[in-house]
C-alpha cells in the first residue's frame, strides 16, 4: 500500500508498508503555541502556590495536561502521517483539535496561570499594559461574543472543508499550518462561552450554553453528511488508495461519520451534559440558603 508522508502528500509517495509509531512522528509549529503556554502554566502556578494560593485545584491542571496531550497526539504523532493519505485520520485529527483539546485547555482556566508564568518585567511593563488597553479589551469583548464564536467556528469548519480551500491546504505545508491554526482559534472563540474560563465573567446563563452547543451541531451534521453520501471523492485523496483496503468513498464515509457521530456530536451532547450537571450541582449548593431565607420570611409574616 503507498503511504504519504509530508503534508504536501500528492508529491511525496515514499514507501509501501504501514505507518510507523517508533519513526513517523512530525513537527507542526502550531504545537509550539501548546507548548509554550504549558510551560508559562506550570511556572506561573508554582509561583501562585508559593504565594499560598488555592484557587487552581488539581482536576483543573488535570484539564489542562489533556488539551496539551490531545494537542500533541493530533499534530505531532503518527495521526497526524495518518492523515496525509486517510480522510478518516484526516477527519480524527481534526475532531482531536477542536472538540478534544480545546476544551480541555480552557477547562484548565490558563489563562492567569499563563500570564504569572511570564518573566516579571515583561509581565509588568509590556503585558499588563497591552491587555488593560480599551482597544484590545474592545477586540476581546467582541471576538469572545457568543454569536461571534459560534459563527467563527461554522465558518472555518465550513470553508476548509470546501473542496478547493482543503486540497490547497492538503498540498502545501503553509496552507496545512494556517488551516490547523484557524481550526483551533475558531474552536476556542467557540468553546469560551461555553466553558468560561476563569477569571473572564460569563456573558450566557447555562441555558443558552446549551444553545450554543446545539446551534452548533446543526451546520456540523450539514456538513458531515454531504461528505457522508456524497456519490463521488469530493478532495484530492482520490489519488490516494484508502485506508484499511477501503475505497477512498468509503473512506470519505467513515470521514463524514467521525464528523458527524464518532467525535463531533458524542462529545457535544457529552458537552451539555456537564453544563446541565454544574448547573443543577450550583443551584443544590444554594438549596440551604435558600431555606434559611424562606423561613426568615415565614417568620416575618407570622
């Protein structure tokens, strides 16, 4: 079976045999940005905890080290030679990006652990000024908008996955980064107002989370089920043969699947149940206030 080992898979055949795990791993700069941040993460933590802070419990950090692992495995393991020659792994490295690790990273509340990880003068003299500047907390405010986020994730998920816009990141590694880069700034513009990492205030109530999170099923299931029942290989693969002895339509279908109820649908709906559960745990955890008050006021109008 020829396999295909850069991005720029069309031009590069290199061997018959199965991908290698001991030898076919990759390097994508945009696990740099991961990276990076995991470093600040921990350094800024061991300084909270110096200071005698509490606020970032251990399921927090737990959160974080997953997004960063699921965003290696995605953009640095073997999945990601995988798919350079299989639309199914293709697909699954997407899913890995935007519906594993982004979340987790933002459930890791990193933001301010990030931002006490920088060295001290920078974080004094060039960070904190820019942030607290009205212009970029206007810029903020307004990409971090629920509608703003929703329709930001439709629209990358959408227009890559537009014949022309994938083929040309599919045979050109620049394209390729670009396209991972936007996969995971959508995915994080949308998952925001559904995690609300701390310390940023929440702009839904869990409701409209939920909304969010079906809103954004429907073009999903749009789009994975043109590629599903497609009759015809809609993206450069055809070239390719498919993976398992498949044919690359029924690769393309095994694609649309993962798309559409593999990853996609499974961990949304997993998603808003966890919302609905913090929400039901929150409003348990108001119940004893709740009663001292109505008996304070039962007393009052005896």
């Amino acid at each position: 079976m020829t396999i295909v080992y850069a991005h720029s898979g069309l031009d590069h055949v290199q061997h018959v045999g199965g991908v290698s795990l001991l030898s076919d791993w990759t390097f994508d700069p945009i696990f740099l940005i991961p990276l990076a941040a995991a470093i600040l993460y921990w350094r800024g933590l061991r300084r909270y905890r110096r200071k005698g802070g509490r606020r970032f419990p251990v399921w927090r950090q737990a959160f974080f080290g997953a997004g960063v692992f699921w965003s290696f495995l995605a953009l640095d393991s073997p999945v990601d030679a995988l798919a350079d020659w299989s639309f199914t792994w293709h697909m699954i490295q997407h899913e890995l990006l935007m519906v594993f690790a982004v979340p987790c990273l933002l459930l890791g509340t990193p933001f301010l652990p990030v931002v006490w990880g920088l060295p001290e003068g920078f974080r004094r003299r060039v960070f904190v000024p820019f942030a607290r500047a009205r212009p970029v907390q206007r810029v903020l405010k307004a990409v971090t908008h629920p509608v703003a986020g929703l329709l930001a994730y439709t629209a990358v998920v959408w227009v890559w996955h537009l014949p022309r816009f994938y083929d040309a990141a599919y045979g050109n590694d620049l394209i390729h980064y670009g396209q991972h880069f936007s996969f995971v700034l959508g995915a994080f513009l949308f998952w925001w107002n559904v995690v609300t990492p701390y310390p940023f205030p929440a702009r839904v109530n869990v409701f409209l989370r939920i909304l969010l999170i079906i809103l954004s099923e429907v073009p999903s299931i749009a789009l994975s089920a043109l590629i599903t029942f497609a009759d015809t290989v809609m993206y450069a693969y055809k070239d390719l043969p498919g993976f398992w002895g498949l044919t690359m339509l029924e690769e393309q279908q095994i694609g649309g699947l993962v798309m559409w109820v593999g990853f996609g649908a499974s961990i949304r709906l997993i998603a808003a149940l966890a919302v609905l559960a913090v929400f039901v745990r929150e409003e348990e955890a108001k119940e004893p206030w709740k009663r001292a008050a109505a008996g304070r006021v039962a007393a009052a109008l005896r």
